[in-house]
C-alpha cells in the first residue's frame, strides 16, 4: 500500500487550494473526492437542469432538527461547491476579526488576527484571479496589492443603479469577481460574460473554481493523485488516539483504508463535522478531536434573503452581480448594531422564477417580473449558537439542526433597501401594492455553512489550534468552512482559500519541505 505524505480529503476551496499550494513540494499527497467531474454539457447553463430539476444538487437526503427530510442544496464533485459558486471572492472586514456585538449577541472574536492572514488573501486573490477595485468599499480593509486584474464593468442598468445610490449619498463599489473575464479583449478572453453563471457550473472553464485554478494544475505534478467517486467514511487512530493512522472510504461497494502522515479534512463544514462524529471510537468516545463537545456545533450560514425590487424600465442586464453596497454594515446613525451587505444574485429568467415562487407578484406574468426585477442578495451575520449543530442519525446520516438567530439586523437591512428604492426610480405602477417580494433562503440553502469545528486558541471551547490542527490529534487538520468561529456577513470562499493557503505553509514546514513556489508567481 502507498504511504502518503499528506491525504486531502475534499476538492473543493479548502481543500483543492491546498493541494495547489503543497503540490510544488515534492511531496506524495493523495486527493480523495466523493464526487466526480462536473459532465461538461449543456445543461451546465440550462436555468430548467439548475433551478427547476437540480440536476447537480446531491440527492442525499438529510433531516431537519423535527426528524423532516432535508434536501441540501449543495454539490459533490471535483472543485466542490466552487464548481456553481457566482466567485464574489470578498475578504472578511478587519473588524471581523475581533469581537463584535450584535443586536441579537456576541460575534466572537477569531485566534488570528486579519493583519495575520492579510498576506494569504493577497496569495489568494491572485491565484483566484480576483477582479477587483480596492478603496471604494467604505469597510475595505487594508491591502498589500492591488487586484491583479481591473474590476467587472457593471451593465447600463447596473450602472444607473450605481449613480443613483451614489446621488443618494451611498458608496456603491464592483463586487471583487473570480472571472476570467478579458473586457479589453473580449475575443480572446475565456470567460464569455453569460447569464447563467451564479449557481451554474461554467461551461467553458472561465470560472475561477477550484478545480479549474488548483485541482487540475496540481494534478500536473507527478507526486499528486486524486481518487473520485471515492468517499471517505470514517477516520481510524491509533491505539492512543493522538494519531489518524488510517483513512476508511468506500470505493466501488467496497472498503478500503489509505494511510497518510498527515491527513487535512476539507469535506465542507457539515460533512466534515459528520465525519469526525463517525469517526468516534474508544479513546474518542463522542466524535474524533471532541474532547470540547464542540465538533458539530455552532453552525453558521448567514441570514440570507433574495429581494426583488421591480424597476420601472426593464433590466436587460446579462451579468449581475457586478455592484453591492456595505453602507450598512456595521450599522448607521439609526441601528447602531451590524445590518450586513447588499448585493446582487445571478439575474433571474421566468424559469428560475417558476422553480422558486410561482405566485410571486400577483397578477404579474413570470416573464415580465424576470425582465424588469433588479435580484438583490442580503446577507446579514448569523451567530455561533451551539444548538445549531450538525449530529448524526442512529444510521449516521446527518441531521441539521438550526434556529434562525440575529434576525433583527437583516430586518433593519431589508427596510433599508426597500426604503431606498424608493427614492430609485421603481415603478410603482407594475407592482401596486407590493413592490418588494423577499424571500429567506431556507435551511436546505446550505451554500456559506461553516463554523462546526471551530479554531481557536482553548482547547476547551475549540477543536482546531490556529494552525487549524485538531488540538487532541497530532496529524489532522481541517480547512474547509468548518473552522470559523464567526462568520461575518461577506461570502466566505476566499477566506477559505486564504486560509488553506496559510494552513499549507505550515504544512510544509512541519513535513521539513522546500516551500511552495509562491503562488503569486506560479502561473
Ligand atoms: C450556488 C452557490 C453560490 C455560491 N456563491 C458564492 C460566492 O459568490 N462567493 C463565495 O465566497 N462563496 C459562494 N458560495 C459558497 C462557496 O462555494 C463555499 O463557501 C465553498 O465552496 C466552501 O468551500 P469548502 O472547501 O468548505 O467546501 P466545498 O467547496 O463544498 O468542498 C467540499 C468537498 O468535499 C467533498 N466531500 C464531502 N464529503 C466527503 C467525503 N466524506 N469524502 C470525500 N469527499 C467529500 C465534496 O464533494 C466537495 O468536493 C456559493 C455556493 C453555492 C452552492
Ligand atoms: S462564461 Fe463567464 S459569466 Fe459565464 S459561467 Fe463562465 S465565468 Fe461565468
């Protein structure tokens, strides 16, 4: 059997982002992945294969915290959730870092500080190829670089929307875009600037996803493998339980164990609290490293809403999600708490419509609503309650438990925009009565989980150490979405990326390995 240097369990922005980053090293480093490649086809942009059928969802059912089935809407295959991701790759604000009070408690501060990962952001900005404009945003942290590649022009609706909000004293900025969009060379430029892009897997290979950006070149080293369609069951220890001495996964309908030095959990921050749960054996008696009880707890998803404001003359955009506004969210003379951040989904057709809300304006046919909504996403802070956790089923299947917290900001943040638009020229006359239809997303909306095996510098509130190793494990590490102790309000892939990044460098200190070529100078 293959003794590896490192297992990486996941491809997904954790895991696949490590794997680019240790791959220069030399060193054997297996990939297992439960899922496979996404089927490049033309489903990928159908709205009827994504929003209506969800062709590419997982079919595994999971229950709620009353025992009701929960179909996640989430993806396993080769870049994991980053395949169908709209690629707003935001750093978390500095503030984030700290504590923060909210209307609704505490948002507990993390064991780095953002001056700390600030170098590993910049890394991952670069090899995301973020587009961006730095400054703008009035809650922008400090940066070492500038974006590598100019921000995404918004379109002429986009752009009024922008001056608008700036005549109302806003400051509106471009979302920084993991794209690989060339405007000054649209012929040659591999992103082609489509509709179907925010929840779709790209056809074309223009999205800055992690199988795109790190799976695939990291495969190109000869000491790099990846296994698909390989799902990883349980972790084993050693007779003391300081150890992960074998990786239990089912391939083809059988058993199989791998054995690695160090072996990094990147499943997701719900499957990778499932499998450590699983993983529960003598010396672990309530779940691998969970010695805190915190191993599954505390899970985080934003307060999310979809908000469709009906503009007076039709939005004919193609791309969307170009502009957003963070005026709110540390609060404002009105709400002294956090509200959170305004910006846009992909731009909603009549299909995708029908598939989520069919009676969504009265008396307003679908296509119309479709030609003229402006498709707001608000996304406010959730806080880390311990009952909201991830457990497990008597057949350990998972059970997602969660009680909405925080609400009081995201209400102030809705009545913001609805009270703004106002003042934006929007029809009134299309929509009568209600202008404005939100949706909440609903718990089976489990795109920005994280939080469920915290870092942090106490072993006795935290499973992870700083460096993201399990405090009760020697050589298991975790760098999914699972280790946030707070979850700030921004979408939370880079930070993610960023951090498999810093993880990685310890890594390869700790394997005694010549460091990576630097990402930023790697392509
Ligand atoms: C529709 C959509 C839009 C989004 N838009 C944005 C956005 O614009 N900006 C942003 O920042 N974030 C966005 N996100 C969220 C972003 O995609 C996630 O935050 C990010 O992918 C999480 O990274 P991860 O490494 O934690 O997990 P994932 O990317 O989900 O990767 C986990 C991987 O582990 C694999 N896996 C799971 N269990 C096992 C197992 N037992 N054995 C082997 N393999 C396993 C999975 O198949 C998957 O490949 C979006 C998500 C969705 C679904
Ligand atoms: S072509 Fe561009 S806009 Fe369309 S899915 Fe790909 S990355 Fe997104």
């Amino acid at each position: 059997m293959t003794h590896y240097d490192v297992i990486i369990i996941g491809t997904g922005a954790g895991g696949g982002t490590l794997a680019y980053h240790l791959a220069p090293s030399g060193k054997r480093i297996l990939l297992l992945e439960r899922g496979d490649y996404v089927r490049r086809e033309k489903d990928n942009w159908s709205s009827r294969a994504v929003n209506v059928d969800a062709k590419y969802h997982t079919k595994e059912v999971w229950q709620d915290k009353d025992g009701k089935p929960l179909h996640p809407h989430t993806n396993y295959y080769v870049g994991g959730n980053t395949k169908f991701y709209g690629a707003a790759l935001f750093r978390l604000r500095k503030q984030d870092f700290g504590e923060i009070r909210h209307h609704g408690g505490l948002s507990p501060a993390w064991p780095i500080t953002y001056d700390e990962l600030e170098p590993y952001y910049t890394r991952a900005e670069y090899l995301y190829q973020v587009h961006g404009e730095r400054g703008v945003d009035p809650t922008d942290p400090w940066a070492s670089a500038p974006y590598r590649f100019p921000a995404v022009q918004h379109e002429p609706r986009i752009q009024r929307l922008h001056d608008d909000l700036s005549r109302n004293g806003l400051r509106p900025f471009h979302v920084p875009l993991g794209i690989m969009l060339d405007e000054s060379d649209p012929r040659k430029s591999r992103c082609i600037r489509c509709e179907t892009c925010d929840g779709f897997p790209c056809l074309v290979h223009g999205k800055s996803d992690a199988q795109v950006i790190a799976v695939d070149p990291a495969l190109e080293y000869p000491n790099v493998t990846l296994l698909t369609n390989v799902k990883v069951t349980r972790l084993l220890t050693s007779t003391s339980g300081r150890e992960v001495t074998g990786v239990a996964v089912r391939r083809n309908g059988a058993e199989e164990v791998f054995a690695g030095d160090i072996v990094v959990s990147s499943c997701g921050a719900i499957n990778s609290a499932a499998l450590l749960l699983r993983s529960a054996n003598d010396r672990h008696p309530d779940g691998l490293a969970n010695g805190s009880g915190v191993v599954g707890r505390h899970y985080m998803g934003h307060v999310n809403s979809v908000l469709l404001a009906i503009s007076k003359s039709p939005n004919a955009t193609v791309f969307q999600k170009t502009l957003a506004v963070n005026d709110f969210y540390f609060g404002d003379d009105e709400f002294m708490y956090p509200m959170g951040h305004i910006s846009f989904i992909g731009k909603l057709d009549a299909v995708a419509l029908s598939a989520g809300a069919p009676a969504i304006v009265p008396g307003m046919a679908l296509d119309i609503v479709a030609k003229h909504s402006l498709d707001f996403w608000l996304t406010s802070e959730d806080l880390p309650d311990p009952n909201n956790r991830v457990t497990l089923d008597r057949d350990g299947n998972i059970v997602l438990s969660y009680t909405p917290n925080n609400a009081e900001g995201h209400t102030r943040l809705i009545a913001k925009l609805e009270h703004l638009l106002q003042h934006l020229d929007m029809h009134p006359h299309l929509v009568p009565r209600n202008l404005f239809v939100g949706n909440r997303i609903p718990l089976a909306g489990v795109a920005h989980q994280n939080g469920t095996v915290r870092f942090g510098r106490d072993p006795r509130s935290s499973a992870l150490d700083a460096n993201c190793k399990a405090h009760e494990v020697e050589n298991l590490y975790v760098v999914d979405g699972s280790f946030f102790p707070s979850s700030g309000a921004v979408n939370p892939a880079l930070t993610i990326m960023a951090n498999a990044i810093r993880v990685g460098d310890h890594i390869l200190e700790r394997l005694g390995a010549r460091m990576a070529v630097p990402v930023e100078t790697a392509q």
